[in-house]
C-alpha cells in the first residue's frame, strides 16, 4: 500500500498531465478553428481577385516565422517580381509598391499603421512615436517632439557630432600607426565603427553623455553605474528585437490569457531614473531632448505628466531610431562605393584630401549640404537611399471603411504593406534599377546621358504624417561621416564576405559586422 506522499505525488501528476492535456486540446482546437475559418474567409473574400501565393488565404504561419526571422522583404520581394505592383501574401494582407497607391496609402487616404507597431512597444497603451498608432496620440507626440529635429536645432549639435568623429579619426590615426598596419592599409569592422558613433552621438544629443562606444567614458566614482551606462544600447536593441521577433507569439498567449511583457532590465531603468531624479531635483538645464521631456513631457494620451518609465520608452525608442538605422545606411553607401569603382573613383575625384592625422579639420553637415564640392557625395547618399531605404516597407490598415487601390476594392481591417524598396527598385521609373548612378541627381546639365531621378517615386524616409521625424538628423550623420572618411581614405571591402540582410523593423546587415582596408588617401 503507497504511502499518503507517494498518493499526493501521484495526484499531483495525474492533475497537472490532465491540464496538459486540456491545454494542447486548446491550441489544437484554436489551429482547427482558425484554418477552418480561414478556408471559409478565403471563399468569400473580396481579396481572392488579387494575385498572390496559392495558399495566402489559409494561412499566416509563414508571415509569421518571416517577420520572426527578417527575411520577409525576401518573400516581398520574390512576390512582386513574380505577381506585379500588387499582391497578397496572407488571407487578409497584400503589399503594394505602385507608385500612385502608395501615395494614397500613406498622404492622400493616409491610412492608420498597423497594430503590431503597438506590440513592439514595452507598453503597448502608451507607445513611443513609432509605435504610436492612434491619430490624436500621434498627432500631440510628434508636435511635441518635432522642435528637437529641425534642420536648425541639428545644426546646433554641430560641437557634439564634431567630438565623436574626432574620436573615431583618432582611433583610426592609431591603427593606422600601429603594427597591424601594413603598406595596403589596415582592416577595420566598418559596420561596428559606424554602430558606435551613431550610438555616441545619439547619447550625446539625447542624455548629453555618451555610452563610451568609440572613445571609453572617464570613469565615474561609481563603476557599477559607468558598466550599467555602457550596456544600455545593447539592453535596448535585445529588448526591440524580441519583441519583434515574438510580437505575434504575444498577441496569441493573450489571446489564451496569457499576458506577456518584455521590460528593460532593472539596472537600465535604475540608471536613466536616477539621471531624471538628480536632474529635476537640481534643476539642470542641459540643452538636450531628455531635459525636453523631463520639463515639458505630457503623455500624449492622458496629458499626464510623463513618468520616468514614460520618459525611458521614449528615449529607447529614439535611440533605437536614431542609431541603428544611420549607421546601417552609410554601411550600404560605403559598400555601394567599394562594388562600383566607377562611382567611387569619380566621388573621390570630387572630394578634398585631408591628411588622415588632422583630425581637427572636421566638416559638418552644413557644409556639405551648401558647398558645390560635395555636390556629387549628395547624390551618393541620395542614390543609397533609393537602393537602401531606412526601412523596407510600412505596414497600414484599411480602417472601418472599404479602400480602392489599383482597381481593387479592400474590405476594412486589410493590411496593406507600403512596398519602398520594390518601388525604388521598379525598372519603370527607375532605368537601369540595381545599378548604383548617383548622377540620376545632379543637375541636368551634369548628368550626361544618365537617367534622371524620379522623386514622385522617391519615399526613403516614408511620406504624410508619418514620415520619419528624424530625416535632418539623419541627413546631418550621414553626410558628416561620409566627407570625413572620403576625404581622409580609400575604403575598400575585404574579400570573401557575405553580405545579407534581416529586416527588424529596419534593414540590417545580417551579422551586425563588415570589414574593409582603410588606406590613407594621397
């Protein structure tokens, strides 16, 4: 006869095998019920006139697992050279990359984001500007954050974007004076120096303290606080892309009542609190966007006075969209230069020399925005751009009303995808495509026999409302990392390299490293 330990035990077991049990019928039942339902949505759908993937209307597994992995813009991709301007990927999601619709998606009709921008926020009642899907909300926000990223506000951080390149520069003076050097230069990972100082410049600009990326910060009286502060990039990054990653697994374990949350790590919230509290406490008035938020931030849903934890999921998210998506941008113009010899030979011809050792010469991005001899490093940028977008596409939704694109007629609560980077990429207005011609934008009496841009099909940092609140800011990185390493050396790629890219709401090279030979310019 069992004990009465063995007999709980025993009972315990038996429950909890039960309550499996009932669980996997669950998700069972929910999979049988949804492809039901699909399958029955997928005869009558209005969507089915659309040309697309055999089995779109049944599923969304696949969607799923790509958007997981950031190699949906593949699938994008394959399926607009294939079925054209339009076509559906999902039961109820299509992609569009025509350009008078997406006109309409994004100006004229303006269609509202989609909910999983929401999802990617740690709150996703209380978003950043980016995930910020309501009207109002969005509307109040972004006016509020607008004053910080006028073209004349970045010009006056001229001193900040100036130091950190300095840095850079002078860790380049270093390795080129140092032992790996060799007669054809020395090897560096651009992809992980251009990481660090859109990141530096962002601190800088935003807490007005860098995170110590290109050039290590002075150590503080607390060096748990100065590791804590060096490792807030990284927390932010892991933490945007799982949720990401797993925005779809949330919305389905809420589904089951499960409610999932990704937060920051407890140090980092602990870190940026104390800068707010020492901040209000002393009254500091450091001209910088946390300062802004600190004295002035309201939620932009309640009007509330923004908490710390408010102020924190702002600042992640601008960083976020301040650092990562400059710094994958100028990778793809220096790897577009180093595969197009034409191009680079000709841009270099137009650039001034600056020896590699002064690097006290730094020139801003007014400078190159106002002077005709980077007239032709413009172009590259732009022409980057349009081969590179910041982002690959923008998800909108059909609101409570039908919507007619490109002859269909949408029924409410379709997701309908802005395809950027097809429409760049489309032979019809774009000739000769995949091939890198900055002179598509110099005057037309420097073009020569070159194609002209089209810029009524030209969205790279997106249109309407939503269009990216940071382009000065970007403008302004962009062109003064690109003059101050152009005019100082010859970047060349190391042989041998694969280079892929994930989409995690923006492109990113797939490793998150790219190296190159930097040889000082004669």
């Amino acid at each position: 006869m069992d004990s009465p330990l063995v007999e709980s035990i025993r009972s315990n077991f038996s429950k909890i095998h039960l309550q499996l049990i009932a669980l996997a019928v669950t998700i069972l039942t929910y999979i049988l019920a949804s492809t039901l339902l699909g399958i029955f949505r997928a005869v009558r759908s209005p969507l089915q006139k659309i040309p697309g993937l055999w089995y779109a209307p049944l599923t969304t597994l696949h969607l799923r697992y790509l958007f997981s992995t950031g190699e949906i813009w593949k699938l994008v991709q394959r399926s607009h050279t294939k079925y054209g301007p339009i076509c559906r990927l999902g039961p109820r999601h299509i992609w569009v990359s025509d350009k008078e619709s997406l006109k309409q998606i994004l100006s004229t009709i303006d269609l509202p984001k989609v909910a999983m921008y929401a999802e990617i926020s740690r709150d996703r009642t209380s978003p950043g500007l980016f995930g910020e899907i309501r009207f109002h909300p969005h509307k109040r926000l972004k006016r509020f954050l607008s004053p910080a990223f006028t073209v004349g506000y970045v010009d006056n951080l001229e001193t900040v974007f100036k130091g950190v390149m300095r840095d850079l520069l002078q860790n380049y003076v270093t390795l080129l004076n140092g032992s790996a050097s060799t007669i054809e230069g020395v090897q560096t990972d651009l992809m992980d120096d251009l990481h660090k100082v859109a990141l530096d410049i962002m601190g800088e600009s935003s807490f007005s303290k860098g995170f110590g990326q290109v050039k290590p910060n002075e150590a503080s009286d607390d060096p748990q606080m100065d590791e804590i502060w060096k490792s807030i990039p990284g927390a932010i990054f892991d933490g945007l892309a799982d949720r990401y990653k797993y925005v779809y697994v949330k919305r389905f374990l809420r589904r089951i009542g499960c409610n999932v949350e990704f937060d920051w790590p407890k140090q980092m919230i602990m870190a940026i609190d104390s800068i707010v509290r020492q901040r209000s406490v002393e009254k500091q008035h450091s001209p910088d966007l946390l300062q802004h938020l600190i004295e002035n931030g309201k939620r932009p849903d309640t009007d509330a006075t923004m908490t710390s934890r408010d102020i924190l999921d702002q600042m992640s998210e601008l960083l976020l969209a301040g650092s990562e998506t400059t710094s994958g941008t100028i990778a793809c113009l220096f790897l577009e230069l180093a595969r197009n010899p034409r191009a680079r030979a000709k841009l270099l011809a137009s650039l001034p020399v600056i020896s590699h050792e002064d690097i006290d010469d730094i020139i801003v991005s007014k400078t190159v925005r106002d002077s005709k001899d980077y007239q032709y490093l413009e172009a590259c940028i732009k022409e980057n751009l349009r081969l590179h977008p910041i982002a690959s596409e923008m998800g909108r939704r059909t609101g409570d009303q039908w919507v007619n694109l490109m002859g269909y007629d949408l029924p409410p609560h379709t997701v309908v995808s802005a395809s950027y980077r097809d429409l760049h990429r489309n032979e019809d207005h774009w000739p000769d495509a995949l091939t890198f011609i900055p002179e598509r934008w110099l005057p037309d009496d420097e073009r020569g026999d070159y194609p002209a841009a089209d810029t009524t099909a030209y969205f790279p940092f997106s249109s309407g409302r939503h269009s990216c609140i940071g382009i000065n800011f970007a403008w302004a990185e962009m062109r003064m990392i690109a003059a101050n390493l152009l005019t100082r050396y010859e970047i060349t790629e190391v042989p041998g390299q694969i280079v892929d890219f994930r989409q995690f709401i923006t492109m990113q090279f797939h490793t998150g490293h790219w190296n190159v030979i930097l040889q000082k310019r004669k």
